[in-house]
C-alpha cells in the first residue's frame, strides 16, 4: 500500500470529510479510524452509520456531478485513500482486493437502483407503499416464515423512498392501518401479515403491465 | 477449479428468479441472456461473446438471476464458484476494472431513471440544502463543520441567493471556532459532538463506541448492553449486540465471546458478518485450550470468508497458531 501513500489523507478527529449536497468527485476507502456519515433531517442530525477501516464511502461520486446524499464525519484521526478518475486506474491495478471490494459495492447499489426504480414504476400508491415495506423485508434477516413484521420507519422514510409526498404516504398508511393491513406505533410500523403485501403488490404489477 | 461444462443447443443454463452462485465464461457456441427491459417491458436478448463472463452479478450480490441465459447452439463453458472467480479475477485486474467501467455505466443509467421518476418537488436545491446544513450546525455551536459548509457554498455559488450571509456568516463560524479551541480541555469534552443531538439510544452507543475506539473495553462492555437492553427500535441493537462480542474478545474474556456468538448465530442464522463470528469464536476456542473446536470453527470461517482476503488472512494466522 506504500506506492499509494500520495493519494492518502489525514482527517484530524472531528472534521467534516464532505457535506451532504456538495457535488462530489472522489470516493474513500477508510485505512485507519472510524468515520461517522450522518444526515440533517430539519433540526436533528441523523447518524446514519459508523464505517471502519476497510470500508468504502462516497462511490456513488462515480455518477456525475450527483449531490452527496449524506455527510461524513471523521471520529477519530483517519486516514484515507481518496479515489478519483484520474488516480483510478492506476490504483485499482495495484489494489486488486480494493477493485474487488468495489465491484461488490457497484453489484448491490445496481440491485438496490433496480428495486427502487421497480417500486416507482408502480402507479397504484397503496401498492408503492406496500412494496417500500417489501423492499426493506427482503433487506432484513428474518425468518421468511414470519408474517408479522416490525420496522422502525417513519411515514416520511417511507414517503422517500416511494418517491410520494408525507401526506400521500400518511393518508395510505391510515388506509392500510383501517384494513388491518398494519399497525402504526410512534417509533415504529408493523406489518401484520407481510405475505399478504406481497399477494398485493404482484397483483398490482400484473394488472397494470 | 474452474469446471468445463457442456450446454446442449437450447438448453438453458440457469433461469431468471433462481438463487445460485456460479459464474461462467463462454468458451465456444452461442448463449444469450434474455430479459425484459424494466422500464418498458421490451424483450432484451444479450448474446455473450467468448471469453465473455456472465452470472457475475447475481453471483456476487447474492440475488436471484436477473435473466434467462440460454443456449442457442452447443456451448462449452467454464463454470467457477464466487471464490474461483475471485482468483482469477485479482491476479488480471483489467479483468475487473473492464467489469467496473460495465457496472458502472448500468449503475450511471438506472441512478437516472430513478432519479427522473423521483418527484421534482421531492428533491431539494442542492445549494438551499448546503446552506440548511451550514445553518444547523451553527446554531448547533459546531463551528468548524458550519464554517467548511459555508466556504463550499461559497465555492459553488460564489453569486448565489446565500453568499453574501455566507460571508458574513464564515467569518463568525472562524471567530466561534477560534474562542471555541481555546477552551480548556475539560470544557471541551462537555461540548457538543457529532451524536449530540441523537435520540438518547442513538448518544448512549456512539458513547459505546467511543469506548471501545479508546480501549476502555469494561467501560464499552457495559455500555454495549445498555443500548441492547434498551434499544426499543432495534436501530442500533445488531450493531451493539456485534460490538460486544468484539468488545469481549479485547478484553480476552474468551468464554464470554464464544457463549455471545454462538447465541448470536442462534438467534440469526444468516448474519451477515457470519465469517467474523465463526473466526471470533475459533480463535476464543483455540485461546481455551480447545484447539479442535478452534479449528473446525475457523475452518468454517475461511469457508465463509471467500469475499473477505483481509478476515481470511487473519485466519490463516490463526490457524498457523492452532497448529503449532
């Protein structure tokens, strides 16, 4: 790793590596400490994550000109490898493992890209909003036989990632809470019975192709 | 090794919707990958060139295939595991880096179509947003934070609707920040930090951390499970719960990291830092003078390891020590 220590960078503790909405041209991989990515969401800020060494940020700097989606915070005295298009090549020849690693990160965000643009396709709201809690059950490890399902999710989480308004995902949740399709609690939404989503949502795609 | 495998004329090699993680490479006939496109339904047929690798995806995110790949005249193939094609692919990196351009050109085309079915409305100005983030942590006395935002803002929109508050706004960032670093040192650990303004779960393990980041294992043992007892949302409790064991294992508390794993692996049979724990435990075994078990678990450890070269050399190790 030595050959690479001039593209290397000192965070001191407490530093702000990059802001949430400025462009970004560079992505990270962490050599040493820990870098906290958080977001501000109205007046609180949100931590989002704690990365270790090893661990990749940034990448979605690849797409062009794309505001970062998250703040990053050095917690500790970091170190990090900073990648950009003119340094790529060349780093990725000497770091095989690095190239690696990234090609697995590209592989998943793809596969989380393709399930949002799938959920957005859907016309019908109640069936977006079903499919938002489909998508984060299939990210979670839990017993496919279960049916109830408990996710610590805010309407305005869920109005993100269905692409909908707060209010549109308020005024369908209460209609899925009526039909006992869910239960909502302060912190969290449960989903009484997540196969019946499924039945729901496949419907839903089937009719409107 | 690599295994040759041969296809019939329309045979199918594996279809769309199926779990498997094999990765294969075209040596002579014809194979074509037929999909529908998921924005307008069209048919899409992908004929692979020889040489060509497909599966690669699916195999390496652990998905369901994507696509039907079908043989259209008799092919030969070579098939390999993730770990196979691991191998090979990092001793020839031009291997990957041709992969990455690939990826990252589908990752560039499906980021925009997401983003232009996202509602307009739904997606802040980005410079209203830097300067939303610059306001906050000022008033959140995080000076140096408030002032860097401001400088990018600054940067980026030398004329825009903020600038000329920005500018007034970064001088007062630097003077805050200056009065700020002069405090004593016992002041400034009762400042606010990243965290602060957490829900009280949230605070309690980033103090975890902290903890655990300074080698004060007792003090991140008790604190780890705090949060797991009284984490009601379950946001942090995988990671503390994961962080304990570490925090154990630190503090050579070697009984403890193999009753807390195995409970763990119990409890979530697909964890997904399954490796980690397998190691954890086998060192901890071998530590207890169970050399047996340590192998078997660490064994099992580089077994579930294949993507991780870093967690596998520590077994390796380990397995070095276990042995002599």
């Amino acid at each position: 790793m030595s050959g690479f220590d001039r593209f290397a960078k000192q965070i001191p503790k407490g530093r702000m590596i990059f802001c949430e909405y400025e462009p970004g041209h560079s992505f990270y991989l962490i050599q040493k400490g820990r870098v906290q990515i958080t977001k501000v969401m109205g007046s609180i800020e949100k931590a989002v994550d704690i990365l270790h060494p090893g661990e990749l940020f940034g990448e979605m700097a690849i797409l062009e000109e794309a505001p970062r989606s998250a703040s990053a915070i050095a917690l500790d005295d970091v170190t990090l490898l900073e990648f950009n298009r003119e340094n790529f090549e060349i780093l990725m020849q000497g770091n095989p493992q690095i190239a690696m690693t990234l090609l697995r990160t590209f592989v998943k965000r793809i596969y989380d890209q393709r399930r949002r643009f799938m959920i957005l396709k859907l016309n019908d709201v109640q069936a977006r909003v079903a499919d938002v809690f489909l998508m984060l059950f299939e990210g979670m490890d839990s017993d496919p036989e279960d049916k109830r399902c408990e996710f610590s999710v805010t309407s305005n989480d869920v109005a993100h990632w269905a692409g909908l308004t707060p209010e549109q995902v308020r005024t369908t949740i209460n209609q899925l809470a009526n039909q006992r399709r869910i239960e909502v609690y302060p912190d969290k939404i449960v989903v009484t019975n997540i196969h019946d989503l499924q039945r729901l949502v496949s419907s839903r795609r089937r009719e409107e192709e | 090794m690599p295994k040759p495998v041969a296809f019939k004329s329309n045979s199918v090699v594996y279809f769309q919707g199926d779990l498997d993680e094999r990765i294969y490479i075209l040596k002579s006939g014809r194979i074509v990958l037929r999909s529908r496109d998921i924005e307008t339904g069209q048919d899409i047929n992908d004929l692979i060139q020889t040489g060509e690798f497909f599966g690669v995806k699916s195999a390496l995110g652990k998905y369901p295939r994507e696509e039907d790949a079908v043989v259209l005249a008799d092919a030969q193939v070579l098939q390999f595991t993730v770990q196979e094609f691991e191998q090979v692919v990092t001793g020839n990196t031009r291997i990957i880096i041709k992969m990455l351009k690939v990826f990252s050109n589908q990752l560039r085309r499906i980021h925009s179509k997401v983003s232009s079915m996202l509602n307009q409305e739904d997606q802040i100005d980005p410079a209203e947003g830097l300067h939303h983030s610059a306001e906050f942590y000022f008033q959140n006395r995080q000076y140096e934070h408030a002032r860097y935002i401001w400088q990018r803002y600054l940067e980026l929109y030398p004329n825009g609707r903020h600038a000329e508050e920005a500018r007034k706004q970064m001088d007062r960032a630097s003077q805050s920040s200056q009065a700020q670093s002069t405090r004593t040192a016992a002041q400034e650990a009762s400042q606010r930090r990243p965290g602060e303004d957490l829900p009280e779960i949230g605070k309690l393990y980033f103090e975890a951390e902290t903890s655990f980041a300074n080698e004060e294992f007792d003090q991140a043992i008790s604190l780890f499970k705090k949060v797991i007892d009284n984490d009601d949302q379950g946001e942090y409790r995988g990671k503390a719960t994961f962080q304990l064991g570490r925090a154990y294992f630190e503090n050579e508390n070697y009984p403890e990291v193999i009753r807390h794993y195995s409970q763990l692996i119990k409890d979530v049979p697909r964890h997904p830092q399954m490796a980690e724990l397998l190691y954890y435990i086998g060192y901890s075994y071998g530590k207890s003078g169970k050399l047996d078990k340590g192998k078997a678990f660490l064994s099992k450890a580089k077994a579930s390891a294949s993507d991780e070269p870093v967690l596998r050399r520590k077994v390796d190790q380990a397995m070095a020590r276990l042995e002599s």
